[in-house]
C-alpha cells in the first residue's frame, strides 16, 4: 500500500487494492468514491501564507517584537511607542473595530500587547500603505474575512479526513468479514 497518498481518490484506489470487493460491493466502491472526490483537498486548502503578507511586511514584523512584555499599557504609553498623537489613537478606537481597549475604574484606558500590535498595523496601513480610513477598514475586514474561510475550509478538511478514517474502517471490517466466509 502507498504509505502516502495524495488525494482521497488514491487513498480509497490503495484500499482497494488490498481487498477485492465481489459484484454485490461495487456500490460501496462507488460511494466511496463519490463521498471522497467530491471535494479534493488541494481545492479547498487556502493559500494561508499569502494573506498575512498583503498586509504584514518585516519592518512591522520589528515593531511588534520590539513591543515591550507588560500587562497593560495606558494611552500615553501606546502613543509614544506609535509616535503618534493620543487624540489620533481615540480616533482610531471610534474607526476601527480591532482596536477596543479596556477601560479601568478611574475611566482610563488600558491595551493589552494585542491592542497595541492592531494599532502598530493600523498604523502601518494609514501611513506607510497610504489606506484612507476606509480602505484600512476594508482590508481589514478582507483578510478577517478570509482567515474565517481558510478556517472553515480546513474545518472541512478534518472532516473529511475524519470520513475517509471511517471508510477506512468500515472496508477493514468487510475484510474480516469476508475472510470469516471464506
């Protein structure tokens, strides 16, 4: 048997190889076959690491790692890292969904590491990628959109893997059962 097959299709042809099924299994052959070649995994996988670089590039990349550990950052704090304005990052909050920092008791704002690599990204779009406001709001949006595909595809994905595991195991019990007649 081919230790590593490429798609559903050869994987099913490999374990029909190992059996031979008589005139009254060729159906299951052929359910097989339709449940495993409807969706090829080649088709659905996204190209996952083409996304993050539309948007991300390797001076980001800097920025971010040269953000400091800490808990919490107050407003002052994120606008110096940025070298921007602290009334340009409450803009920002009321445009931008991603950035939504925490507000303690005394009303004073508190972003997390997260808060503070949307806003260096936010940042990188408005003022080296020259986005207006709305066009960094769409591309946003767009790759929010496709990491939600690409997750949904590989969620297909798993299952079919979890189907064709199934197959797999329904065609070893026919198997067994035929050497039981035989």
């Amino acid at each position: 048997m081919n230790s590593n097959p490429t798609s559903p299709t050869e994987k099913i042809q490999d374990i029909d190889s190992e059996i031979e099924l008589s005139l009254e299994d060729k159906f299951l052959e052929q359910e097989i076959l339709e449940i495993t070649s409807a969706v090829e995994p080649a088709e659905i996988k996204a190209d996952s690491s083409s996304l993050p670089s539309v948007l991300i590039d390797e001076e980001l990349l800097k920025e971010i790692a040269a953000i400091p550990d800490r808990f919490g950052f107050k407003i002052g704090d994120v606008a110096d890292l940025l070298g921007i304005k602290q009334y340009v990052l409450r803009y920002w909050e009321q445009e931008f969904d991603l950035l939504k920092p925490k507000k303690a008791s005394n009303n004073q704002r508190l972003y997390t590491k997260k808060d503070v690599e949307n806003a260096f990204l936010i940042r990188k779009l408005l003022y080296r990628d020259k986005f207006s406001i709305e066009g960094a709001r769409q591309a946003l949006k767009d790759v929010k959109f496709a990491l939600k595909k690409e997750k949904d595809f590989n969620s297909v994905i798993q299952r079919i893997d979890f189907v064709q595991t199934q197959i797999k195991s329904f065609v070893d019990e026919i198997k067994k059962t035929k050497k039981l007649f035989n």
